[in-house]
C-alpha cells in the first residue's frame, strides 16, 4: 500500500493523467478539443448557450467510505453535476475535478475515484479535462462543469399559476438505500440491493431534460435535496406557491416494500434521487409525461404566499406531513 503523501504530488498527478488518457481519448467531444488533462489548462471550441456548474463532496458531509466506495463516490459527484445540466435541458460535455487529500489516504483510493468517474464520463457522454489536487485534512472532491444548452435553458424561475407539477421518476430509492446501508442490513432481496444501488450510483436525468426541452416545458429543477426541500426553491424563485397531491407522488417500488409505513414521507424528503421537478402548461407537461417513463404528474403552481407548499389527499383535503430535506449549514 503506498499513499499519496509517500508518492508526492508530482507523480499522482502523472498516474491520474495517464489515467484518464488510457480511459478517455476524447472521442465525444467532436473535434472540439484543443488542450485537455496535462496541460496548463484545457481549452475547447464552443457554440450556442453554455451552463456552467459545480458541486462538492466532503467525506463525513456526503459520504462515508463505510457505505460507498470509492468508486461510487467518483461516479456520484460526477452524476450530480450532469445532473445539474440536465435540468437546463443541456447536455452536458466537459468537467475539471478539484481533490483534497490528506497525506494518509491510500493511492488505490484515488485510483478507484478516478474509476468512477470515468464510468460515469463514459455513460453520459462527457470529459474530464483536468482539475487540481491540494492537501486537505479530510478528503473531498470538487467538479466544475459545463454543458450546452438552447438559447432558452430550463430554469426553476419560470413557473406560472395554472402551471402543472411533475416529476420524473419514483422518488425516495437513494434514502431508503442509504439507511439500509448505514444500519449495516443484508443486501439479501432484491428490493435491498436496489435500494442500495439507487444511493451509491443514481443517474443523471439527461433524457428527460432534452424531452422537457423539445415539448416546450420552461421550468425545471433537479431533486438533489429532496421534494420537501426543492419544490420551494423553485416557488420562490418563481414567485408562485404550490399544491402537490400525495397520492401522486411516484414512490420506489423498493422503498415501500421495505420501508412501507415511512415510504411516501421518505420519498418527499429524500435527497440524492436526481430526478426532474418541472412545470408547465397541461397539455405540454403530460405530453412530457408521455415520453418519459415513470413520470407522474404529482400537482399544480398556484397563488397565494410566496414559497408556500400545499400538501393535499385524494379529495382535496389538507395533510399535515412532518418532513425535511437535505440543508447544509443547519
């Protein structure tokens, strides 16, 4: 075992280069290429509407290698990121990786990261172009990425009252998995290991946001927080409230067989699923809804206070729900 305070910022750096360029030899970008990883920066041909993003994973914040490994951590912060870009209606196609390490931590780590998100890189059709790496008491990893997107992106500011509300997919598998692996239970049944799956390698709704993006919807928002804690940010940056019916709401098949009497609470404040919220006239939203398996309608933007969630039983009435989405700094 040699870690990375013994093989020295020089040669990891070489090792992760080399890395990349075995895994990567920048086949989806087009020809757009004019520097990539190695050199002082990497440089590339653009067109149209770029988006840009970023997101970080700290261990002991986000992970925990008791419940992930290190692999899945690469191929994770990587997808939340696309992730970002989906909800833009973008395809995403380059990103820059930021790595604290301490001294400690084992090469083999680092090489198992970089793994994952290669996979990653390669499923969703995107490049890792370079990045930086700095000592860090605790390790954590930082992508920054771009993507390209039509010259009216989706955005979470643009929903109207009368607008329908809808997700998706099912929502809750990534928390329900993330307790079964923290309570250290048997992945023994089917439901179990999709659970787990759901939160060590969710996947990044790129399809839906280009069909969101081609029937005409506007307004859109992915679920990296949870519902309970989404669905608000996008009503105050629209101005709007909201009222979403719980019968709808598209629970995993996974989290109510092992979660059955929490599973509609976990589903609302659940984070990590990286699902789309959008909304948008009916008649576009359900034509959405039509091209995109597993996604359900689950309410509708209406006035009143500013930010305000309504959550409704299957005649209407109020339902008081205790539930919580991810907050940093709290």
């Amino acid at each position: 075992m040699t870690t990375v305070g013994e093989l020295g910022e020089t040669a990891l750096i070489e090792r992760i280069v080399e890395r990349v360029r075995r895994a990567s030899p920048l086949q989806t970008m087009g020809g757009r290429v004019i520097t990539a990883i190695g050199d002082d920066a990497a440089a590339w041909r653009v067109a149209g509407v770029q988006a840009a993003t970023t997101d970080t994973m700290v261990e002991g914040v986000h992970f925990r290698t008791s419940t992930a490994s290190w692999a899945d951590v690469g191929w994770k912060v990587w997808v939340s990121n696309v992730s970002d870009i989906a909800a833009m209606g973008g395809s995403p196609f380059a990103g820059l990786v930021t790595l604290g390490l301490p001294a400690d931590l084992d090469v083999s780590d680092v090489d198992a990261l970089y793994d994952g998100m290669l996979e990653a890189c390669a499923v969703y059709g995107t490049e890792l172009m370079g990045g930086d790496i700095v000592g860090s008491p605790v390790p954590f990893v930082t992508i920054a990425m771009t993507g390209v997107c039509s010259a009216t992106p989706l955005s979470r500011s643009a929903a109207r009252p009368g607008d329908a509300l809808a997700v998706t997919g099912p929502l809750g598998g990534s928390r329900g998995g993330l307790l079964l692996l923290e309570s250290g239970a048997e992945l023994d049944t089917p439901a179990r290991q999709a659970l787990a799956l759901a939160h060590r390698r969710p996947a990044a709704r790129t399809d839906a946001g280009v069909v969101l993006r081609r029937v005409g919807v506007r307004c859109a928002m992915d679920l990296s927080d949870g519902l309970a804690a989404d669905l608000p940010k996008l009503t105050k940056a629209s101005g709007v409230a909201a009222r979403v019916e719980i019968e709808h709401v598209p629970v995993a098949d996974a989290l109510r067989s092992e979660f059955r009497p929490d599973a509609l609470r976990m589903a609302l404040g659940g984070g990590e699923d990286y699902e789309l919220l959008f909304t948008g006239p009916s008649d576009l939203v359900r034509a959405a809804v039509s091209e995109v398996p597993g996604s359900a309608v689950i309410g509708e933007i209406t006035d009143g206070p500013v930010g305000r969630i309504s959550f409704v039983a299957g005649r209407g009435e109020p339902v008081s729900i205790e539930v919580e989405g991810w907050e940093h700094l709290r």
